[in-house]
C-alpha cells in the first residue's frame, strides 16, 4: 500500500503545486481532484472530449472558467439555462452577490430573482427581448438546435460562451433550449405567428456521428442533468468513453442520471471497463477552479 503523504502547504504555492499535494495525499475528496486533473489532461492529449454542463454555473461565477475549458473541448453540451446566463451578460447585464437569507416576496417586489445568493435584476428579459427582435429574421431559418446556437453566438459581439463556440466551431448542443429565457423569446415569436424552422431531433445524428467516427472520447460532466444524459447516449450508440471526469453533489440512491456513477455506464455500453474514471463529489464553484486552475498551468 501507497502511504498517504500528508498535504504541505507553502507560502506562494500555485494552484497546481497544491492540487498536487492532494493528488500525493491520495485520498477522499482532495485526492479525487487530484486525480481528475491527471484524467483530464491525459483525456485531452488522447480523446475527443464532450463537456456537459448543468446547473447555474454562470451565476455562480464559473463562466470565464467555462470559456477557458472550450480551447481544450471538442463537444459542448449545456443547458439552455447556462446560454440564456451566459448571454444575459454578453449583452451587458450582471449577476450580483446576494444572500440566501432574505424574503423572497420582497425581492420579488423589487424585480430581482435568485439563485441561492447569486441575484439578477428580472428586467434583464426586457434586453433579452430587445436582442431577439432585432436578430430573430436572421436566426428562424436555420434548421437544427447546433446551427440555431452558432448563428446565436455569431450575432453576439461581445467576449461569451456562445461566441466562442462559434468562433472555434465547436458543436454546440443544447436539447433542452425551449426549456429557458431563450427557449421563451423564440416561443414568443412563434405564438405571434413568425416561423421558426428549427427542428429539436436532428441534432442526435451529428453527437452519435462524432461519438462514432473518433478514436477515443472523454467526457466532463459539471453538474448532471439533460447534458450528462445527452452525452451518455450518444457514446451508448457511437464508442465508450475511455476517460471521464464528473463534479456532481447529486447521489446515486435514487437512481437519476444526475447522481449516477460513472461506473454504472459500464452496464449501458457507455463507459469502457477499463476506462480511466472519477467522481469528485463537491459544488462545482469549488472543485473546478482548483482542477482548471491546476491544469491551466499543465496544458
């Protein structure tokens, strides 16, 4: 057996010289990050790699991270949620510290709404809005959810996921989009009679076509959800993962995706039985900038 050597702080250390003390430690939380770093970068150097973000990681400060990881990804899957975030500041907006010790009723009087203590003013909907009025005869043509959000991050000038993606033409998929302030204003198009011709299936061709045609894919999983499930087919019908990386504060007891495992996608063909795999059970807001933080440095 590997001792386990004792975690040395150090005055002026960097991210990664103390991701790798917790790496030497080896063991419960603080070796789990360690060891996704390696995976991560060796998934990188090896693998098409498809990234699955859920929850509200815009809001909780971890979009400029997001952003960064897109030089290193392959495959981007999120939720409509973290595109609508993301735009909402592309287009000038912000998101503010708050407390979750407050009364909702009367933040809901002063037109804020909230994220645990992560706040935004509700009239960043009217911009929101404003965008899609101007921009929408140059985005209802387009025929899948992929080349929808591409088009989205081509009229969007400012610095933000949705740019980049389009910018190093990333594929962009993101099957739960009607489920956000995005899927709303084209909902609201469509009720006005506009015509939309974006079709919400076609998208699974391309991700199966890219999970089958490449030689070995890796996955990231920030969060759960529609992402992670959105990625989990797609490898359970093109090639198992070799490599996987999950952040998740989910449990596996009641049987969702969300809390899932990555060992249990063995049983589904989605993961390799000899893939390299962890499961860093922590708030993404922690976890990740420590694991980016130490790989920023490695890449």
């Amino acid at each position: 057996m590997k001792k386990v050597k004792h975690v040395k702080i150090e005055k002026g250390m960097k991210v990664n010289d103390l991701v790798r003390e917790m790496n030497e430690a080896g063991v419960m939380g603080g070796g789990k990050i360690g060891k996704a770093v390696d995976i991560i970068e060796e998934m990188i150097k090896d693998s098409t790699v498809f990234l699955g973000v859920a929850g509200a990681l815009v809001p909780g400060g971890m979009r400029e991270i997001i952003m960064d990881m897109l030089d290193h990804v392959d495959v981007f899957v999120c939720t409509g949620a973290t595109l609508t975030h993301d735009l909402i500041e592309a287009l000038g907006n912000n998101h503010y510290q708050g407390s979750e010790r407050v009364d909702d009723k009367e933040l809901n009087k002063k037109g804020i709404d909230r994220m645990y203590d992560s706040f935004m003013k509700n009239e960043v909907y009217q911009d929101l809005e404003k965008f899609f009025d101007e921009n929408f005869s140059e985005l209802k043509n387009e025929e899948n959810i992929k080349d929808f959000l591409w088009k989205l991050g081509s009229l969007v000038k400012e610095k933000s996921i949705l740019r980049k993606c389009y910018e190093k033409k990333i594929p962009i998929f993101c099957p739960g989009i009607a489920d956000s302030g995005i899927g709303l204003m084209i909902w609201g198009k469509i009720v006005n009679n506009e015509e939309c011709k974006v079709k919400a299936f076609d998208d699974l061709k391309d991700i199966m076509d890219i999970a089958m045609v490449s030689k070995k894919n890796g996955v990231i999983y920030l969060g759960g959800g529609v992402p992670k499930n959105y990625i989990q087919q797609a490898l359970q019908f093109g090639k198992e993962a070799s490599y996987g990386v999950q952040i998740t504060m989910d449990r596996p007891e009641p049987g969702g995706s969300s809390g899932a495992e990555l060992r249990e996608g063995i049983s589904w063909g989605k993961m390799k039985e000899k893939a390299k795999f962890v499961d860093v059970i922590c708030d993404v807001t922690i976890a990740l900038p420590l694991i980016f933080g130490s790989l920023k440095d490695r890449l």
